[in-house]
C-alpha cells in the first residue's frame, strides 16, 4: 500500500487564500505533530489519540465553515500522521472508535482532495473503506473484523465525499485555487477507472456491503448507505452493469420498504423509506428502462423515418448516457472494461416477473402516514410508468392503482402533483388510458365481491377515474361510453344493488322552524349515510363523468323507485353520487355556483328527476314488488354474481326465546329502508337544485310539497335531511330565507296541498304539511289566510267524517289563529305591551277594583248620614212638562210647538242613541272579520266525538280572544252561543281537553273580565271546587304521598303532568276574577280554603307563584278573612318557628294568639309558611 502514502504534486494557494492557510496550518500543528508520535496505538495512548483526532476534526470543520479551500499541501501534511497510524498497526486491532475519528477526518480531506488526488490513491482509500465496512471478519480476511455502526457511519461518509459528483458551485470554488479544474472530466476519470476489471469487482463488492448496513437499526448508517447506494449505481455502473446488482438491490429495498418496526406506528421511518425508493427507482430505470433495452437491442425502436430501415441495429451504449464505458471495445488486460451486462428477451421477462411480484408487496405503502413517502411513492410509480412502458407493461395496472389511491390523498401536497401525472401519462400513452378503462371494467363487474370483502382501494380507484382523466379525451370518452347506453350496466347493475348495505347515521341535526325563518345561515348540512362495508369516507367520493352518463343516472332513479328496499336504497345513492359528479356540485355545498350557461341534456335529467322523486318523498309510490330481487330476464343468479357475506364477531345461537323477535328486527329494518328511501330522494332534490340554480324555480310546484311533507316527518334523520335541502333550494333560487321563498310560491304549495285532500288522492298528512306551511311563512300569511281558511272549511265539508283529517284541518285554522294573535300583538299600541297581556289587564282590574271599592264606601257613608231625611218631592215642585193628551195609537194634528218640541226631542233621542250606538257600530278589522268566521264555524266541533279535535277547537278559540277583545261584538255573541259546551268541557274524561278549556276560560277573564265574572263564579267555581275535592282524594291514595307523607300529590310537584297546566290556567282566571269583581264572603271564604295547598314548598314553583298571586288579589278586598284562614292554617307550627316571627312581622302578633285559632283550620300536611309570610307581607 505504498502508493496510497505517496505525495502528491505542489500546489501554490493564491494571494486571498494565504493567510487563511497558515492560521490553519498553525492549528493543525498543534494536534498533527503530537498524533505523529503516538501512531502506534496501544490502549495507554487510546485515548490521548482520539483526542488528537477529535482536534483536528474541528479545526477541519471550522475551516469549512469559513469559507477556506484546502490546498494539496495542507491535505498532505494533515494526512501524513493518519497514513502512519494505518501502517504502523494492524487493522484488526485498532478500536472501533479510532476508526470512526480517523474516517471523519479524512471525510473532510476528502472534499477538497478529490479535486487533486491520484487515482492510485482514490482506489487506496476506496478499497481500505470497502474492507471496513464488511459485515463479519470472513468477509474482509484475516485482519479485518466487523465495525460497530459509528464506525462503518464514518466510513461511508468518506466514501460519499470521494464518490459523489460534484456542482457547478464547488466547481467555481475550486477553480479559485487549483488550475485547469473541470468537474465532468474529474469524474468521467473516476468512472472509467471504476469500471475496469482490476477494480469492478470492488464497486459489486461495496455495492454489497451497502446494501447490508442499509438495514442496520442505526438511523444515519441507514440513510448514508442509501445514499452512497444510488451515486454507485447512477453515477459508476450505470445502464451497463446496474442489471448484475438489480436482484440485491430490489430485495434489500423492498425489505427495508415493508419492513415491522416495534413501535406502535408499524411504518418504516419516512427519511429512510424516501432514500430507500429513490434507491429502487435508480436501479430499476437503469436497468430495465424502455431506452436501455432499446440499445440493447432487447426491444425493436419504433420506426418513425424511412430512412432508419436500413440504418442497422445500434450498437449497446451508443450515444447513450445510461450506459458508461460500454462503447470501449472489450479486452483483456486488467486496464480494460469489464464487460458490460448481456440483456435478452428471456432476462426481460423473468425480471419483469420478479419485479411485479417485489412491486406487489410495495402497495401498503399509499396508507404510509408520511406525506413525503407518498409523494416519493408517487413519484417513483409515474416515473417507471414514464420510463418502462414496454417492458413493465405488466405492472401498469399495479401502478395506476397505486397513483390512483394516492390522487385521493388528503394531504394537498400528495394529490395535486399525483393527479398532475396522472393526467400527464394519460394524455402521452393511449395505451395507459386503454389499461385504465379495462380496469375499471374489472373493477365494476367485480364491484359486488369487493364490496363485502371491505377492500377500499378499487373502489377508491373506481371514483376518481374520471376525475384524473379528465384532461384525456380518450379516457373521458371512454368512461362515458362505460357508463352510457353501449356500457352494459344491465351486467353489473343489479349485483351491484345486492352487496350495497346503508345506515342511518346515529345522530341528526334537527333545526327549530323558527331558525328557518331567519336568514340562511348556520342551518346544519346534511348527514352522510354511510356504507356498512365501507368504512373509509375516501371511498365514497363522487364520480366526474361526461354527459353521456346521464343515461346510467336515469337508469338507477328507475330502478330506485317504486319499493324501498335496500337495493331500490343503493340504486338512488349511486344516482345521487354520479349526478354530483356530472353536475359538478356537492351534496349540502352551497357555495358551489351553478353554470350561467345551460346545459340542455343535464337540465332535462334534472327536471326529470325533480319530477320522478316527489311521489316517492311523499309516499305515494307504494308498489310493493320488488323489481330488483331478481333478475329481469327472469333467469336465475348465475354463480360469478351471487353475494360475499362478510361477518366478524361470534355467531349468535337463536333458541326458543329468539323465535318472536325476528319479526321485531325486520319491521325494524324495513323501517330503516323506509327512511334511508326518502332521505336519499331529498339529497336528489337537493343536487338538483344545485345544478339548476335560478332554473329550479319553475319546478318549486313539484318540490315544495314533498319538501315540507318530510319536515313533518317523525323520524328525525328525514326531517333533518328536508330542511337541509330546503335551505339549498333556497339558495339555488337566490332568495333571502325560507319563509320568503314559502311566500312567493304560497300558491303552488296551497295548490299542492288542495291536490293532496282530494277523494281520489287523499294524504292524511297534508293538513300537517298545511300547517307547517302556515308556521314557516309566519305573520306574512296573514295576506294569504283567507285562502287558507276557506280551503280548510271547503274540505271540513266533505271530510266531516273522517276523524284524522278534521283533526289536522282544525289544527291548521289553530295556526291561522295563532298567526293572527301574534301579528296583532306586534301591531298593538305604543302604551300596551303586546307581550304581558295578562299583566295589562291585570292592571287594569285592579284600578277598577280599587275605584269601585272607594266608591261602594263613599256612598255607605252619604246614606248613612240622611239615613232619618224626609224623602223629597220626586218632581221638586216644577211642571213635569207635556203629557200624552190622547190614547196610545191615536193620531192628532199637533201644534208648530209641539211639532217643534217633538222634533227637537226626536233629534235629541237619535243623537243619544247614535252616541250610544257609535262603539258598538266599529266595523273590526280584516283580521278580527277573518278570526269571526274561523270561531264561528269552529264552534260546531265543541261536541266531536274526537277528544284531540275538541282539544284543538279549544285551544284554537283561547287564540282568537285576544284577536278579537277589541270587538267585542264579534267575540261575546260566539262565547255566549257557546259557553254551556265550554263549561261542560271541564268535565270532560280527558285530561287535555279539561286544561284547554280552562286555558280559555283564562284567556276570556283576561281580555273580557267584566263580561266573565259572574259567569265564572256561578258556573266555573263550582266545577273546580269539585277538580280540588277529586285530587284530596287521589292525594290520599297516592303512593308517591304515603311514601313521602306531605300528603300533595304528584300532580302539583311537576309541570309536566297532565293537570298542571289545568290549575295553573284555573288559578289565572281565578285571579281575573278576583280582581275585577266583589266577592261573597261564602265565596272568598271557599276559594281561601281550597287553595291552599298550591302555597306549599313542594307544590310547582309555578303554581305556587299563581297561588300567592291570588290571595294578595283577595286579600284587597277582605283582608281580615285571608289573614285569619291562613294564620289559623299554619297555627301549629308557630311555637317550632317562633324565631322567624320577628316584631312588625304581620305574624307577630300569632306567638300569643295561635292557641286561640280553630284547629280544624290547620294544615300540618303542607308546608305553607313561608308562603304564607310572604303573602301577608305583601298584602300589609
């Protein structure tokens, strides 16, 4: 090894350089001179020589890091002492941490003395670095011995520094201090001498080595063996001898590729699986591309003049970069070029079999977590496509496969350069684009066994196609004719509908109507119906087919209509994902603008859709042979299409007990069907809205009804999906709400609905739709109620039998009412608050109470004090004026006087009873005229055997109170005429309807008081004594009050009992009552008793508020009895609570006189006390 220490020429360093050199050599003295004396190591001076090393290496790195070029002459002396300690001891012995540092220095001698080196040495350092990084001592001989990974991390940097090419930059710095540099040719000398047959063997066997410390544990020595791999293989054997490392090299990296990690991610780490593919892409190009094998003569070259008919095969490597020194004619001297590799058409094929098969086992790698494996993944796939079309035309499905996964990345950075390719191949190779259609051919017609297997990437395949060959004309053709007339979906079609399994989503966004009168915005989307064999949401994305697949979307609706099953559920899901793709849109996006222009075809399908779809969203679709069961040629299920089941978990044994619930399951899941059917039909509605945009207004008449009759719907996934699509016909039509867009086209949906109440076509929910419709548009229908109500007494006329639908039409006047009550209320006078009516009126009683009180005392007063007056001449001692001077009925001329006094009198009597009459002859508004006529002909239906329906009257004349309490004409004369079935009312069987009657009694007290009061104390007062006597009695056979002892009964605890809306109406119009009118004390008196168990603690805190609103009203006008009933009732819980009855307390006085009060007066069952308190603390 003498050359490897032999010196090479002088170089002068220029003038800039100079000073920086001798700093360095200063440096460099320091540690080299001491190293020089201690090159026989033995293990006293060990350490103090890595010490040196390690010195030195940081001088070298430090320069670098400045700017300085190594000349030859600071190389030579700085590698002298390393060259001795390499001689003076014997390989094997010297540590593995020696090693390292002398290699790390020579790595940055390295950089600069490629420039300079002899080949003698760089074959030297070559081969001393090769015999390092062997794996075992057999591999290296007898003085040589395995290194630790530090060791053989060192040694392959040195390598690389000696290996790599290098850059135009490197190139302009060394040209600054050497002379006459050139980088090409620099390394054009290594590569020829790395070919030859004396030191081939050396590159193969270090191409070897690396490949095993390519699959060490140890991070760096993985990724700079990677590294130093590719430059062998790309820059020193090239086109001409890649093939004799290809096997190796593919294995080793398919091993590393699909390699196990311990760690819980299982993935390859992401620098090394780049490294590692760009490594496998190197060889294979080099190898096997399409112009290599061309040279090669293994395949014919295209012919594309006539001139190259006769021009002879070229010769292997001829002009060709791939190929290095295979032009130099073979010999034998060691000098000369080892022979390159011999391609045949044999080799071709058994390689391209192998790679298939190594390539295979690379298709994991599009689920790596990675993005920077993908892309390389990626770009390795589109590379050999690009670079190997002929001769690995058997991997082309493999990697369109691969490329079409990864277009559908969700990392941007993965797809958008995938799909670019993609595009790119398709465009350039009508035979790739030939690859894709057959694939996905197969794809379809093997769809119904992926499907149950739970394979998602050919079906991901499968829906982007079109989307990546959009730019492809060929392919674009070819998937329209795929999915076209001529494409045989009668083939697959139906086997397709059998495997296709859906469910409900668990939850449902369900948005209040009265968000939906708001402006369109934050109304939830659309929930996604998920497919049960696929899990992954990737796989469901639309597909982007031309027009010519309208037929396939028109196929599928056909086959969707008509029974709900699941088959009849897939059929529609997939007209729902082709339209998305055709149409351009998403499902629930409203951003998505439709096209200006349009466009006929698509237009006309839409319609049609619109259309087909509303009888099945309505109901009226009932055909109940399932036309998708078999097949319908009416021949049996071949065996290629009968269905995979996939199950996982245990089996499940059906015993006895399991018999009766499988008929449960299936009306459960015909159920689900059901649900799944409609919903699929509004996410069509909807896309189809989308896609017409400012069109779809002449389709509202189809539309609006099946719309609103799913908002309807009791099943939440249903009325979740139709408000969601009537928020995207919203805004396909350009309208600023809901309600708005109702308004516009009122009369298409009251025409729809009159359509749907009709003998012929009777749908009992189209009252329900009806109403809803009043509900959505709200107070702007107020315009439009007369149609309403005249269509609703129209069909009560010839419906009146029918229970159901007199039900809903009744609740529909119900919301007219309602409407009505709350556009009057917002119309209401500046000085009223249209919100508290009750509060007003309260009010107001109380002002007429207390004036008429003062008024009733003054003149007790004045008759008491002329009680003893003579009574005074009735005519005061004056003429009486004119009396009848003949009998009644005779006729008499009469004077100029008296025909003056009779006319004077006869004006003076018409303008009194014209004043009079004024009030009573103001003519009620549109509103309350229109509210007249609902409550009159509703009046009949007081008596209907339905209670629901009585419920409905009630509670719709509870609504048209207010309305009408400033015409009192319009309202009294009804209430009069109706009053014995209102009070009979509270004694109906069912509880619901008993709390709507008293809830109008309630709303009559309030807004008509004076009118009420004797009415509701000779009529009502009764009644609900009688309610309060029945529910001491249920209290005392409660469970619920044995148990806790308090003696009140559930009923008074909750507010969501049936009765607590009854008392809490009761006690509202016996608060009206009391207020504006004088009670008897008989009266007063029972009323003060009864009440009392709404003061206590465990009443409703509702009912107990209404309780101690009532006796601070009867305490006004009888204070002395409401303190003496309730004093006397909580008499026996004084002593227990003496504390609290402080001095000035309107209790104090009770710590005396509670042993004097009636005992039968006390209530120890309720705790009314501190009611009690605050009610004698209010009324003092």
């Amino acid at each position: 090894m003498s050359s490897l220490f032999a010196r090479d020429g002088d170089g002068s360093p220029t003038s800039e350089n100079d000073k920086a050199v001798k700093v360095l050599f200063n440096k460099l003295k320091v540690s080299c001179v001491p190293l020089l004396g201690q090159a026989l190591i033995t293990p006293k001076n060990t350490s103090r020589a890595l010490e040196l090393l390690e010195s030195i290496r940081q001088t070298l790195s430090e320069s670098f890091g400045s700017g300085t070029f190594l000349t030859p002459s600071i190389i030579q002396y700085t590698f002298f002492p390393l060259s001795t300690i390499l001689q003076r001891n014997q390989m094997a012995t010297l540590p593995d941490q020696l090693i390292e540092k002398i290699f790390l220095v020579l790595e940055l001698l390295c950089r600069s003395w490629w420039w300079s080196c002899e080949l003698a040495v760089w074959e030297q350092l070559v081969i001393l670095s090769a015999s390092i990084l062997t794996t075992s001592s057999s591999q290296g001989g007898a003085n040589s011995r395995a290194r630790d990974d530090h060791a053989k991390e060192a040694v392959a940097r040195c390598l690389t520094a000696l290996c790599r090419p290098r850059n135009s930059a490197e190139e302009d710095m060394a040209s600054l201090y050497l002379p006459l540099v050139d980088a090409e040719e620099r390394l054009h000398a290594f590569q020829s001498f790395a070919i030859t047959r004396k030191f081939f063997p050396v590159i193969g066997q270090l191409v070897s080595n690396l490949l095993g410390c390519s699959e060490s544990t140890h991070r760096p020595l993985q990724l700079v063996s990677l590294e130093l791999s590719e430059i062998l293989i790309t820059q020193y054997m090239g086109a001409s001898y890649s093939p004799t490392v290809l096997p190796g090299v593919v294995s080793s990296m398919c091993k590393i590729l699909a390699s196990k990690t311990s760690r819980a991610s299982s993935w390859p780490n992401s620098e090394v699986a780049v490294a590692a593919l760009q490594v496998l892409q190197a060889v294979v190009v080099h190898s096997i591309a399409d112009d290599v094998c061309e040279a090669a003569g293994v395949l014919k070259a295209d012919i594309v003049d006539i001139s190259e008919l006769g021009s002879g095969d070229l010769s292997a490597g001829e002009e060709n970069p791939f190929f290095i020194g295979a032009a130099d004619t073979p010999s034998t001297g060691e000098g000369s070029s080892y022979p390159p590799f011999a391609r045949s058409s044999s080799w071709l094929q058994a390689t391209a079999s192998q790679l298939l098969m190594a390539f295979n086992s690379l298709t994991p790698l599009v689920q790596h977590p990675s993005s920077s494996v993908l892309v390389a993944f990626s770009a390795m796939c589109s590379l050999l496509l690009a670079e190997a079309s002929t001769t690995l035309a058997t991997l082309h499905p493999l990697f369109l496969s691969n490329l079409l996964t990864l277009s559908v990345s969700e990392y941007p950075s993965v797809s958008t350069p995938t799909i670019t390719g993609l595009r790119s191949l398709l465009t350039k190779s009508p035979s790739l684009a030939q690859t894709l259609l057959q694939m996905t051919k197969s794809y379809l017609i093997t769809l119904p066994r992926i499907i149950p297997s739970h394979s998602d990437s050919k079906i991901e395949a499968v829906c982007i196609l079109s989307s990546v060959g959009g730019s492809g004309k060929t392919l674009s053709h070819a998937v329209e004719s795929l999915l076209g007339p001529n494409g045989g979906i009668e083939k697959w079609g139906y086997s397709l509908f059998q495997v296709m399994d859906f469910e409900l989503p668990p939850v449902a966004s369900i948005t209040t109507n009265d968000r939906l009168l708001e402006i369109i915005s934050g109304i939830p989307g659309f929930t996604r119906i998920e497919l049960k064999q696929v899990p992954s949401h990737d796989a469901l994305e639309s597909l982007e087919p031309g027009e010519a697949a309208l037929f396939s979307v028109e196929w599928f609706v056909e086959r969707g209509l008509g029974s709900s099953r699941a088959p009849n559920v897939a059929a529609l899901w997939l007209a729902a994902r082709l339209l998305e793709g055709i149409g351009g849109t998403k499902l629930g996006d409203t951003a998505a603008s439709s096209s200006s222009n349009p466009r006929k075809k698509i237009d006309k399908t839409c319609r049609w859709v619109v259309r087909s779809i509303g009888p099945l969203i309505v109901g009226e679709d009932k055909a109940d042979n399932d036309t998708l069961t078999q097949d319908p040629a009416g021949q049996p299920v071949p065996d290629d299409r009968l269905p995979v089941e996939y199950r996982r978990g245990f089996e499940q044994l059906t015993t006895l007990l399991d018999i009766g619930q499988n008929s449960e399951t299936s009306s459960a899941r015909l159920a689900d069907e059901k649900t799944l059917h409609v919903t699929l039909g509004l996410h069509l509605m909807a896309i189809c809205s989308s896609i017409l945009g400012s069109r779809f207004r002449p389709l509202l008449f189809h539309s609006i009804y099946p719309i609103i009759h799913a908002m309807v719907s009791p099943t939440s996934a249903v009325a979740s999906a139709a408000q969601s699509t009537l928020h995207i016909v919203t805004h396909a039509t350009a309208s600023t709400s809901p309600a708005l867009l109702l308004l516009s086209n009122f009369d298409y949906a009251l025409n729809s609905v009159s359509l749907h109440l009709t003998r012929h076509n009777l749908d009992v929910q189209a009252t329900k739709v009806l109403a809803t419709l009043v509900r959505l548009v709200g107070s702007e229908v107020v315009e439009r109620a007369g149609d309403v109500v005249e269509e609703c007494f129209d069909r009560l006329d010839e419906f009146h039998g029918y229970g159901v639908v007199v039900e809903g039409l009744v609740a529909v006047l119900g919301e007219v009412v309602h409407v009505l009550q709350n556009d009057e209320e917002m119309n209401a006078p500046e000085n009223t608050n249209p919100s508290d009516p009750k509060g007003v009126m309260a009010q107001k009683q109380a002002d007429v109470q207390d004036s008429k009180g003062a008024q009733r005392f003054d003149d007790f007063l004045s008759w008491f004090e002329h009680r003893n007056d003579p009574e005074p001449d009735p005519f005061g001692g004056e003429p009486i004026g004119p009396v009848p001077q003949h009998g009644w009925g005779e006729r008499k001329d009469v004077g100029d006087g008296e025909a003056g006094n009779a006319g004077l009198n006869s004006e003076s009597h018409a303008n009194s009873t014209a004043g009079a009459e004024d009030p009573m002859t103001t003519p009620p508004t549109k509103m309350q005229a229109l509210t007249q006529q609902i409550v009159a002909r509703s009046l009949f239906f007081l008596t209907h055997p339905s209670p629901l329906i009585r419920a409905r009257i009630l509670a719709l004349l509870s609504s048209a109170v207010p309305v009408l309490r400033t015409a009192e004409s319009s309202l009294l004369g009804p209430v009069h005429t109706a009053w014995p079935f209102i009070v009979n009312r509270l004694s109906d069987s069912e509880p619901f309807v008993v709390t709507e009657a008293a809830g109008l009694i309630e709303a009559l007290v309030i807004n008509v008081g004076e009118y009420m009061n004797k009415r509701v104390w000779d009529e009502v007062w009764p009644r609900f004594k009688k309610m309060l006597h029945g529910l001491d009695i249920a209290d005392s056979q409660s469970a619920l009050a044995r148990t806790r002892g308090t003696g009140l009964g559930a009923t008074a605890r909750t507010a969501y009992s049936v009765s607590h809306r009854m008392y809490r109406s009761l006690l509202g119009a016996m608060i009206g009552v009391v207020r504006g009118t004088q009670l008897r004390e008989d009266v007063s008196w029972e009323l003060a008793l009864a009440c009392r168990r709404f003061l206590s603690t465990d009443a409703h805190t509702e009912l107990r508020a209404k309780a101690v609103e009532l006796y601070t009203s009867l305490a006004v006008s009888n204070r002395e009895l409401v303190w003496f009933v309730l004093a006397s009732s909580v008499a026996g819980v004084v002593a227990d609570r003496e504390k609290e009855l402080t001095v000035g307390t309107p209790l104090a006085s009770l710590v005396t006189v509670h042993g004097q009060l009636p005992y039968f007066l006390q209530v120890p069952q309720w705790e009314i006390f501190d009611s009690v308190v605050a009610i004698l603390t209010s009324a003092k």
